[in-house]
C-alpha cells in the first residue's frame, strides 16, 4: 500500500489529486481518501510501484499554474506533498458537498470526475461481490 501525504493541500485538491491518481493509473489501482492522506490500493494485475504513483503526483502539480509552490518528497513508502502557500485549516476538510462534477463512492472512497466513471466503478464492487458468492 502506498500513502501519499497531503495535509499541506486543501480539500479541494486532495480531490482533484486522488482523481488524477486513479486515472492514471489505469485499473491497476485506486487512489482513496484517508483522512489527510491519500491512500493507493492495488486493485489487480501488474504491482503499482511507488515511483510510478510519485511521478503521477509530480506530474499533476507540475501542470498547474502554480506548480513552483509544490514539492514532492518520497520517504520510504509515503510521498509526501509539500505546499509553500499555507492553506487555513478548515479549507483542509473534505466537506460532505463535493465540487460540482465529482463523485464519491460510499463503500470505500473513491472519488471519479464523472459520472460515467461513478458507475464504472460501482459496477466493479458489484463484480466484486459477484465473485464471493
Ligand atoms: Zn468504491
């Protein structure tokens, strides 16, 4: 399991980080939120490296216009995300009202920037559960 330290970051682009993470890992994982961290679960198939998940973190802050406030640090098995511009503590939260156009599963986290990726990833848990019986 790989943990990626987000509490220098704003609820907003935890969000927006966790989705970013999800996608680009293509199935192979789902970044969760936990809390101030995010959490990358491996879902099946080929091992989720921690570099591959740091490069996906650097290369989503190295898009934004305010890339050069950001820095990614790997410490054993967390990336750790450093901001220079402090964020006020009750913009930390996740609050219960997501931004528009996002969606948050209730069983185990996952948010998706869609809502036909919503259903896709329902549909897995419904897969999932298919297959214990
Ligand atoms: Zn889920």
């Amino acid at each position: 399991m790989i943990e990626v330290d987000c509490s220098e970051l704003s609820g907003d682009a935890k969000l927006k980080l966790a989705v970013s993470i999800s996608e680009g890992l293509e199935g192979t994982g789902i970044a969760l939120l936990n809390g101030d961290d995010i959490v990358v679960d491996q879902l099946s198939g080929r091992k989720v490296e921690n570099k591959e998940v740091q490069s996906l973190v650097e290369g989503f802050f190295s898009s934004g216009k305010k890339a050069s406030l950001y820095r990614v640090e790997s410490i054993g098995s967390t990336i750790v995300v450093h901001s220079a511009e402090p964020v006020p503590a009750d913009r930390k939260k996740v609050t219960n009202s997501l931004p528009p156009g996002f969606f948050q599963c209730s069983v185990c986290g996952f948010v998706a920037a869609s809502k036909a990726k919503y259903d896709n990833h329902v549909r897995m848990h419904d897969l999932m559960r298919g297959l214990a019986r």
